[in-house]
C-alpha cells in the first residue's frame, strides 16, 4: 500500500532521475508483486 503511493507520488521524479534508477526498479517490482 505504501509502496504503491509512494511510487505514484514520486513516479515523475523517478523516470526522470538516473541515480534513483535502482530503487525506481525495486519500487516497480514490489508494486508489481503487490498488483
């Protein structure tokens, strides 16, 4: 649940930000898992 929001809030910073690159990946793999 907290992922899922946390990655909508930060979606547009994460696609645009290269060093958070690795997280954004794990945050799409946990939201994955939770859908």
């Amino acid at each position: 649940m907290i992922l899922c929001n946390l990655y909508q809030y930060f979606h547009p910073a994460l696609s645009n930000t290269e060093d958070i690159a690795e997280e954004n990946d794990f945050i799409r793999g946990s939201h994955a898992i939770k859908s």
